[in-house]
C-alpha cells in the first residue's frame, strides 16, 4: 500500500525542479504516480517536457498507461542500481520516507544515489548523508510543519 502525500510533498517536488533547473531529474518512488498524477502537472505547477525525467518504480504492479506521458525512463530498483555510474542526474527526489525507507535505505542504493546526483530532496534525514566530513551539505527546508533536506554532495 502507498503512503499518502502532503500538499506540501508536491509543493515541494515542483518547486525543487523550478528552482534547480535540472535537465535529468529521477524520481525515486514515483511521486507524480502515487499522486494519481496522469501528466506532469500538479497545484497548476509542471515538470517541463524538455526535462528528462527518470522514475525508480517500487510499485510495478499498479501500472497506468498515463506514466508512460509522464516519466522519460522507468526502472526498478534492481536496474537503478545496475545502471551505469555514468549515468547522472542534476537532482534526485526521493520524497514519501514512511513508505520508501522500507525500500531504499540500504547502504548499496544511498551509496548509488550519491555516485549519480549533485542534489538530493528528501522528506527523511539519512546519517549516511549527514555528516558534513565527506563534503556533504544539508539544508534543512520547512514548509508549515513539515521538514524536508537538501543534501548537497558537491561536483
């Protein structure tokens, strides 16, 4: 079962991507799908076409045929962690921590995130990432109640 999402967790999303400006944003837990998103528009805010946007599904077996609209690339987390450390992205999402802790927070994948993002958006602070003796940054962000970071690993 999916967690539910605040308001805040897609204000937060679309305003990252704004902010950012990336042009290869991956989207770990697929929040525009757990939103019941059918494009890439929500709160009249949107994720550009000519963003790349990459999603690491948890959920394949609740497919729609709207996601194929939506992300660029969709992959497990099986194939995420395969995939070519070549392969990088300006920003990675990673927000809905009380359901995806249970999946990803495993040495392995942090470790892979890392290696593939500058930035990372989170709802969860993750010791592997925040102490700043490796050079990481964190910045913790609030909207209404809510905490979310920004860890920042530097070029």
């Amino acid at each position: 079962m999916m967690n539910k999402l605040t308001e805040n967790d897609i204000y937060l999303y679309f305003e990252t991507v704004q902010q950012l400006e990336p042009q290869r944003v991956l989207d770990i837990g697929m929040l525009l799908k757990r939103a019941g998103s059918v494009s890439r528009k929500a709160m009249n805010r949107e994720v550009v076409e000519g963003i790349q946007l990459d999603g690491v599904d948890f959920f394949p077996e609740m497919n729609f045929p709207a996601l194929r609209n939506i992300y660029s690339n969709i992959m497990n987390e099986t194939a995420f962690l395969e995939q070519d450390d070549i392969v990088r992205y300006d920003c990675v999402l990673m927000l809905g921590a009380e359901i995806l802790s249970a999946k990803i927070v495993h040495a392995e994948f942090m470790r892979k995130i890392r290696r593939c993002t500058r930035y990372a958006l989170s709802d969860c602070k993750y010791d592997e990432w925040s102490g700043n003796e490796d050079g990481v940054r964190v910045i913790d962000l609030k909207v209404d109640d809510d905490a979310y970071y920004l860890y920042d690993f530097g070029e």
